[in-house]
C-alpha cells in the first residue's frame, strides 16, 4: 500500500476463546495480529487453521492470531455450531463471530479463506487471499519483529487466548463410521484423532487405535473403507483411514492392530493436474475425506482439491479418478468434470453406481459408466431444506451419503441437522428424520439398520425404520455482497506480488496462470478459458442482470537467498457474485497476495 491504511475496529456478535471478554484494537496494540477470515464448512479455511498453528508456536509472544467467522451456510450463522466448529478444529486462538460479514465488508475480503495483517500501531500492512501463506507470512512476520522492536512499539508477552474446559465422553466429533465382517463398528473419532471399534450396540468401547492427540498418528480422521478379502490379503491389512490433516492415507490390519502410511508425503497438494499414475508414498494429497472401493480400487473424495483421486493398495499407486480442481458443478466424462468439496462416497449394491455428497454445492451427485451426473443441486451458493422434486429440492452442505438396496440414496444434509431420501426411481427428495446435530455419515448395517453418526452430539443414533416427513422448508443463497459491475468491457485484474525473499519462477515456463468462467455460461460474452496472464479483459452479458464469475489464479515462486531455493505454488478459487450495474466500475480487482513493506 502506498498509504498507511488504519486497521478498521474489530467488532462482532460475540467471541470465543476469550474466557466472555470482548476484544478491540486497543487490547491488542503492540501485537502484530493476523486475522483469519474464514468459515467453517470451506476445506480452504480448515487447511489456514493448519498452516498458522506453526506460526502460532514460533511467534507465540509477538502475534495474536484472530479467526474471523463470516458465514457462508445459514448452518454457520449459529453460534452455537460456531462453537461447536472452534471445538471440532482444535482452534486456539480467539475468534469473533462476524455473523453480518460487517467486518468481512469492512477489510475488503472477497474470498473464504482472506488473511490480513495489522503491525503493532494499529495499520494494515498485507492482505492475501487463499492458502499456502505460511512462508511469506513467516519472513513479513521477521521482517515486523525487527522493526517494531527497535522502535520501541512491540510489546511480547501473553495473548487474550483462553482455553474452553476439556470434555469427556467416548466419542468426540465422530466423522464416519463402517461396519466390519463381525458385527463390530468402525468409527473415526475425530477430534480425538483415532480410530476406535465398538461393539455392534455402537456404544462399548471394543479397543482405540492410535493415541488421542494430533498425531499419534492421525491427525482429524475422517473416511474408512474395508478392502475385498482377496485384496486385504495382498495388501496386508483390511482397513484403509483419510488421515485428513495430515493429507494422508493409512491403514489398520485389524487382526493385529498395526497402523501403516499407506499414501501421502504429508505435504498437502500444490501442483498442477495430470492423468499419470504416482507412486502412492511420494504423491501430495489434500485433505481427503472419504474413501470407497469402486472400479477395483480405493476412490479418495479429495475435498481440499474439489476433486476424486484413486488409489491401488496392490500397486501402491494414485493418480486422478475426476474433477480438475475447479471449485463449481458442472457434469459430463470423467475427468474433466467439476466439483466442490466432495466429502461422502456410498457405492450401489449393484456396484455400478458411485454416489456422492458434493458439500459445497449441497449436491447429491453420481459416478456411472465414466459419466458424472447432479441428482440434486444447484450450485455453489443454492441451499436449503426443501422436499419435492429433484429439481427443485435443495439440500445444505451435505457431508456423508449411503446407497440402499433398493437404489434409493439416504444422505447426511449436515447443516440442515437431517437424513434425506433420495429416490431415483420418483425423481424426488423426502425427509427421513430431522433435528440431530450435524449428522455426517450414514451406515446401513448387513442386518439393515440405518445408523447416522451425529457428529455435533458425539454419538452414533439409530433411526426407526420406516420414518419419513415431508418438510417444504425454506429457500437459502448465500448473501455474500455481490461485486456491482458494468455490461459491456471490464477489466479483470489479479494483484499478485511474491512474498518477501520470493521472485517469479518461470524455469518451467510461464508462472502464472489464469481460468475464468461464469455460471450462468451465458454471463460472459467473451473472457472465459485459460490464460498465462493475471489481467484479463472480459465482455459482460447485459441481458443477463446477475451471476457468479468463477476465478481461479495461481503463481509459481521461489526463494531467492538460497542456492537451492524452495519452490512454491499460490492458487485461489473465487466464486464472485456480481450485479450487472450501469453505474458500475469497469474493473474487478481481487488479491491473490498483497505484501508490502512495514511501514516506516
């Protein structure tokens, strides 16, 4: 910035991990603060929450970190769910409920998740959009420190962080569930990062594997999947786990007990998409959430990518089963499909169909004949609880999906607190029970009991069979601002500027790289596709007044003070509503990074 900008007050409805106290610029004066704008259903945020937990032990005397909660779902205007979520993802910093996105509007932020800096006197000095900061942030940070201590103006010492009493109980966020060959039940308990088996009551402990802390060794386990006999066999275990935060695959030989890395570096995925098949081991996963054997292999539902990958516990491989990484829905062959956050698989009895729940578009979507197809859904930003048919019916951010024996689908609708029925037979939704608490999984057992692991109340619930209600329910889209912009020429601008100690690399050629689209299609009259440019002029439709205008920008850097300089990859996804407006500007300015130099 060319200008010292003064951080806007921080305000909200309320705040978390504070011991009830509100917190403003003036308590945190001396600090430099980085505050987190995200929200809690978006696989981008949770991966921020990840990336700043370094930081937080490294600088923990000299930063403060505040999450920023500007909701997308009507689910996460909640305060309840809020504090439920804080829980649920291990935050440990304060967090201020921006339920109205004031504070959203106020620092500019267009994208979940946004970074802001604020230096210790008060003013904005950076602003990024998307994931894999942590290095920049790390040297502006240095940079910060050594500025503001030799002015005299940083203060070290204790942050406003305080912590909510521990809970007990046997299950703590339980993710999903499986039913192995004796009866017995499968569960990732989540926020306890382990693996446990129940018996078949759902309700006894049978044995826990892996430790109860992060990385003993999973790290927020979600999906499981039980192998074919004659594969486990070969492959010497029975059980695979989405270790999600760690961007990992294990597995569980579950007649011994022996967990094993299976896939994953643990580096979470920054590169471009191929068709090739990888070594299992050495690949780069991105938050996996969910995992079912179809088409001979183990299908991964890579949420933090919006895209399906396989994986083969014979030949130890991986590779890209469909999606390109675009964040929208759009059908057709695989692979060249788009998706949002898939995080439920259920396969048909038949075996020929993969079902699954697309949570970012509150869709129920299919894999059948190499075709993917949207049985309910609308888009990005169309939710709600409403029944009927297919194409009217909506559900909001769904996580977990089970196929029926008769070719009906049930499916977690997580933040409408319901299990749903699909039936594609009448082409149409109903109600199957209503009022649990973020359920995020449905397992139907071989004795054909319906069990739906109600995350939010830390419990596995059976329904009573045979239940269904119909519910007309309401209508929701998500009323983020929209960006007002004249018909006709606009000028699409991507601000990118390399973090400290970065520059440009184009050894492998050109480091940028540029996509837009538009739904709906009809939107843009010329601008769409692929380019290596970060400016891009676009020509809007005035007979269409309104839409969403899909962005996705990445630039390839690398250090400059190293002889064998770190490689990194900056990639964001914006899904911008606009307004056509003739009083509107010709320009659209989003930040995919924007550092500056401290102050003077």
């Amino acid at each position: 910035m060319n200008s010292r900008v003064r951080a806007p007050e921080l305000s909200g409805r309320g705040w978390l991990n504070t011991g009830g106290r509100d917190l403003t610029l003036a308590d945190l004066r001396g600090k430099i603060l980085i505050l987190d704008f995200w929200t809690f259903c978006c696989i981008n945020c949770l991966h921020v929450l990840d990336e700043l937990r370094p930081l937080e032990e490294k600088y923990g005397d000299a930063i403060v970190v505040i999450g920023v909660h500007s909701p997308k779902f009507e689910h996460e205007r909640d305060p309840v769910a809020l504090a439920a979520a804080v829980e649920r993802y291990g935050v440990h910093h304060p967090v201020v409920d921006d339920g109205d996105m004031h504070l959203w509007q106020q620092y500019a932020a267009k994208a979940w998740p946004t970074l802001a800096v604020v230096d210790p006197t008060g003013y904005l000095v950076a602003s990024m959009a998307g994931e894999g900061h942590a290095e920049g942030l790390s040297r502006l940070i240095d940079e910060l420190i050594a500025k503001h201590e030799a002015d005299g103006t940083l203060h070290r010492g204790d942050g406003p962080f305080v912590p909510p009493p521990a809970p007990d109980g046997l299950l703590r966020f339980p993710g999903k569930a499986i039913e192995l060959p004796g009866g017995n039940l499968l569960v990732s308990d989540s926020a306890r990062h382990s693996v446990v088996e129940l018996a078949a009551d759902g309700e006894t402990l049978v044995r826990r594997f892996g430790g109860e802390q992060r990385n003993e060794p999973f790290s927020e386990p979600q999906g499981l999947v039980l192998l074919p006999p004659p594969v486990a066999e070969i492959a010497g275990y029975d059980v695979v786990v989405a270790d999600t935060v760690n961007h990992q695959l294990r597995a569980i030989n579950t007649a011994t007990g022996e967990i094993t890395l299976v896939a994953g570096s643990g580096r979470p995925w920054r590169s471009t998409v191929d068709e090739h098949p990888h070594d299992a081991l050495a690949a780069d996963l991105s938050s996996p959430w969910d995992l079912a054997w179809f088409d001979d292999k183990v299908i991964i539902a890579m949420a933090g990518i919006h895209q399906l990958w396989w994986f083969d516990p014979i030949k130890r491989t991986v590779g890209v089963y469909a999606g390109t990484t675009v964040e929208a829905l759009r059908d057709g062959p695989l692979p060249d499909v788009w998706m949002a956050q898939p995080s439920g698989l259920s396969v048909s009895a038949d075996g020929e169909r993969l079902w699954i729940a697309d949570s970012e578009t509150s869709a129920l979507r299919y894999v059948e004949a190499g075709v993917l197809h949207t049985a309910v859904g609308q888009g990005l930003f169309d939710f709600g609880h409403v029944d009927g048919p297919a194409a009217e019916a909506l559900f909001q951010h769904p996580l977990g999906v089970a196929a029926l024996p008769d070719g009906s689908v049930l499916v977690a609708d997580t933040y409408n607190g319901a299990v749903r029925r699909f039936d594609p037979v009448a082409n149409a939704v109903s109600t199957v029970d209503s009022g649990l608490a973020e359920p995020s999984d449905i397992l139907v057992t071989a004795a054909n009991e319906v069990l739906v692991v109600e995350s939010a109340a830390h419990r596995l619930t059976r329904l009573a069979p045979g239940v269904v209600k119909t519910v007309s329910g309401e209508r929701h889209r998500t009323e983020r601002p929209p960006s007002h912009l004249a018909p006709g020429e606009v000028t699409l601008d991507v601000i990118f500027t390399p973090a400290p100690g970065q520059k440009l690399d184009s050894q492998f050629g050109s480091p940028l790289r540029l996509t837009v689209s538009a739904s709906p299609a009809e939107l843009l009259l010329s601008g769409d596709g692929v380019t290596t440019d970060l400016s891009r002029r676009l020509v809007l439709n005035p007979d269409v007044p309104k839409g969403v205008l899909q962005v996705v920008a990445q630039a390839a850097t690398c250090d400059v003070d190293a002889e064998f300089g770190a490689c990194h990859l900056t990639r964001q996804d914006w899904g911008v509503p606009i307004v056509i407006d003739p009083t509107g500007p010709d320009r659209l300015p989003l930040v995919l990074r924007g550092l500056d130099e401290p102050a003077a």
